[in-house]
C-alpha cells in the first residue's frame, strides 16, 4: 500500500506533449468532425499555462508528427513518486508511442518499469486514488495487461485490481474521474456499476455526461466548459471549479487527464 503522504490529487510536476498537426486523423469512435489543429493547439496551451498557475513544474514535449493521438501522453506511460510505467497502448497506431516517451521518463525518475507479458493496457483506463488502483478493462486494455500492470503496480507499493465498467465506454476515465481522496465523480452508468469501494461517487447530471472526465489539481477541480449543472453541482460542495474549452480535444474522445503525465516529486 501507498504510505500515508501519497495523495492522488496533490503534484508537483507534469509532462505534457504539444497537439501535432497530424491530430486530425486521431482516432475517435464518434465521429464529431476533425478538429481545428489550431484551436486544439490553443486548448492545449491554456491547459498547460492553468497547471502551471496551480503550482506545477510543466515540461511541453514536442509533436510528434507519425502519432496523431501523442497529445495524450496519459495513454502510453503511468507515473507515480515511486517511479513510471511504460504500457503498452491497446489501439495499434498508438504503440510507438511507449517508445518516444520512454527516454523522457528515464530521465525523470530513478525507476521505469516496462510493462510485462503481451498484454496491453492503456493508462486511460487507470484511476490512481490514495488507497487503490482501479484499471479498468476495455477495448484498450485487456486481462492480460491489467492483471500485469496491477502487479506492477504491487512491486511499487499500490494495491491494484482490474474493474469492469459497463459496456460502451472508451476508457475507464471516459466514464469518472477523481475529485477529492475520498470522491469519485462519475456518469449514472458507471456510478451504478460500483466499481469503487469505500468512496463516495457524486453522479454527473443527465446529459453532461463527457464532462465525467474531471482533473482535481491541489485543492481545484478543472472540469470542461459547457457542462453549467455540473459546475453548480461541484460548487455546491464547497470544491473550487475551474472551466475550461475543451471542444477540440473532446472531438478525439479525449479528456483533461488524457493530456499530461502528473506526479509529486517531493
């Protein structure tokens, strides 16, 4: 188990990679149109100039042009104090990208673990809360690969299991996300499959579901704008909310913890 210090909300550092121009061939299982390279680009920079506001070191890797979906270094890598995880990206165009961010983390943190075994898995579907690790199993992340990665995970001192979310979501944080220690935020479809023992789910007003994929940053919670009941609803509760336009990066079934790589450094 994490020791006492470890909070999942709480960082220093991140890592992030700028939109590459070949994004709008990125894949998406609902088609919404491509995006606008440029204004991903400027979504991209304000998520950015926002962490860094809240008080983390941000590194900006550059595009890589072959990997239309590189933005979301999420996917590919896992980071914790401990050390990182090189995965194994469960879509075929994506497995080059373990590759190019490998190098990175090694320069970062005493220990990078590869992910063992055939199996894949895909950092998407890995909430991290202060007691336990749920992976979630989808069509980018199989038993095989999560069964690994909770082993992993086990050899850096988290406890891990693989969870099933209801049909029809990408990845598990498609469908919920973190907003305290002790809360996940979550749709009425995950929130109804009780998935996470022993902590609180607050449910995402009907038809504001893709806004379920929040981003709790020392004390704040980043939500996408456009969602004003879920806004309401998080202010409600005494959290502080931050909004902002994510239009460009939703068109690629993406989120606010798809685009960076955070951990504590201490």
């Amino acid at each position: 188990m994490p020791t006492s210090a470890f909070a999942a909300t709480r960082f220093d550092h991140a890592l992030t990679r700028a939109p590459a121009a070949s994004a709008v061939n990125g894949l998406r299982a609902v088609d919404r149109g491509a995006p606008d390279v440029a204004a991903l680009a400027a979504e991209h920079a304000a998520y950015v100039a926002t962490l860094r506001r809240l008080g983390l070191t941000v590194d900006v890797l550059p595009a890589l042009e072959a990997y239309p979906d590189s933005v979301f270094v999420e996917d590919p890598a896992l980071v914790f104090p401990e050390g990182a995880v090189l995965l194994r990206p469960g879509a075929p165009t994506r497995l080059g990208e373990t590759a190019e961010i490998a190098p990175v983390l090694r320069e970062r943190f005493g220990r990078v673990i590869d992910l063992p075994g055939t199996g894949y898995a895909d950092g998407g579907d890995v909430l991290v809360t202060a007691r336990h690790v749920y992976i979630g199993l989808s069509a980018r992340t199989d038993a095989a690969g999560a069964r690994a990665l909770a082993g992993v995970l086990a050899d850096l001192g988290h406890a891990a299991s693989p969870v099933a979310p209801p049909a029809g979501v990408l990845h598990l944080k498609t469908g919920c996300s973190l907003l305290d220690e002790e809360t996940v935020l979550a749709t009425e479809a995950v929130a109804a499959a009780g998935l996470f023992d022993g902590l609180e789910t607050v449910v995402v007003p009907a038809g504001e579901e893709p806004v379920a994929n929040a981003l709790s940053v020392n004390g704040t919670v980043l939500i996408a704008a456009g969602f004003p009941r879920t806004a309401d609803l998080l202010a409600a509760r005494g959290l502080t909310v931050e909004t902002l336009v994510l239009d460009e990066v939703m068109k690629l079934d993406a989120g606010l913890s798809c685009m960076s790589l955070r951990w504590m450094a201490g």
